[in-house]
C-alpha cells in the first residue's frame, strides 16, 4: 500500500529474475476492464497485492470514492513498467493474454512471459482443464479462494473494486501465489 513497499517487491523480483504476475479488475472485456489492482509472487508463500482502485461501498450508479490507503495508480504503474518491460526478468502469469492487453491500455508492454495455462495445455492437451483452480487441485492438492465467496455471485455479485481491500488481498495474492507454485512445478 505504499511506493517504497512496491518498490522493495519490484527490488525481490530483480534479485530473482522473474515474478508471477496477476492483475485484477472490474470486468471480464480486457478492452474495457478498469484496473483495480495487481499481485506479484517472487517464492511459493510470498505474494502481495497491490490495491489501486478499489472503492467505497455505495457510490450508486456513478461509482464512488477510493478506499484509502492505496498507492495512486499512475505512481504505481511508474513503479512497475520498468520491471514489467524488462527482458531480462520473466513475467508468469495464467491466461497471461488478458493481463498483457490490460496493461498495455495503460503504455505497458509486458515482456517475456511464461504461461502455465500455456505450459499445461502442451503438458496435458487432452480431456483436462487448464484453469488455474483446476491446475491448482490436481497438481497442488490445494483448493483456491473462489472468486464468489469475495465477490458474491447471482444478484448480489458485486465488482472487484467493490470488494474490501482485506478479502481483495488474500484472494489476489494467493493467485500469484498458486501461479508461481504451478510455473515452479510444471516448467521442467
């Protein structure tokens, strides 16, 4: 939640050499979709989220104002194109094609990638999933956070910059998290 946290985030994934990279955001259309946040993960158990857009409940039909405590968006994209752009460290990701289009409506070119959707797709092309809960109980023997237990579903389903900070992190982070699990062991 602040520019010194990312920037020491950003420090870790240079040290590494690659980051598992998730965004979040308030619609599945990548061309239309308002980024709401990013995860990072540089180590199985050492994910964060990145809030920058969420937003007070309420609001109405025109939006509301943002939660504070968040890092401003434009700041922290400063913080992140250079990292996300470098060649030099591997960006991973699942279904990393929404991510990059998301990005790049905001001047970010995310480049090299590594996709474990991809990655198990070649591995198991048959009669399996490839989603990342799927990928995640059959490879980790681990059960993710379900995007309707953050964000509702039904009538009551409401938007991921709806979605408290605290549940957005926990949900967000273990993404990463389980993206970078998965790279670890599928990539060999």
């Amino acid at each position: 939640t602040t520019l010194a946290s990312l920037q020491a985030w950003v420090q870790a994934a240079y040290e590494k050499g690659y980051i598992a990279l998730d965004t979040e955001t308030d619609s599945l259309d990548s061309m239309q979709a308002n980024l709401v946040g990013v995860s990072l993960a540089t180590a199985p158990g050492r994910a964060c989220y990145i809030p920058l857009q969420h937003k007070a409940s309420g609001g109405g039909l025109f939006g509301g104002e943002l939660v504070e405590g968040q890092v401003p968006l434009a700041q922290a994209l400063a913080v992140l194109k250079p990292l996300l752009e470098d060649p030099s460290i591997l960006k991973i990701g699942q279904n990393l094609k929404y991510d990059i289009e998301v990005l790049k409506r905001h001047g970010i070119a995310v480049n090299p990638i590594d996709d474990t959707m991809l990655i198990s797709y070649v591995l198991e092309s048959g009669d399996v999933g490839h989603g990342m809960d799927e990928l995640s109980k059959r490879h980790l023997n681990h059960t993710c956070i379900a995007f309707k237990d953050v964000a509702g579903s039904g009538k009551s389903m409401i938007t991921f910059d709806r979605v408290p900070v605290a549940d957005a992190t926990c949900y967000a982070a273990e993404d990463a998290d389980i993206t970078l699990r998965l790279w670890l062991l599928l990539k060999p």
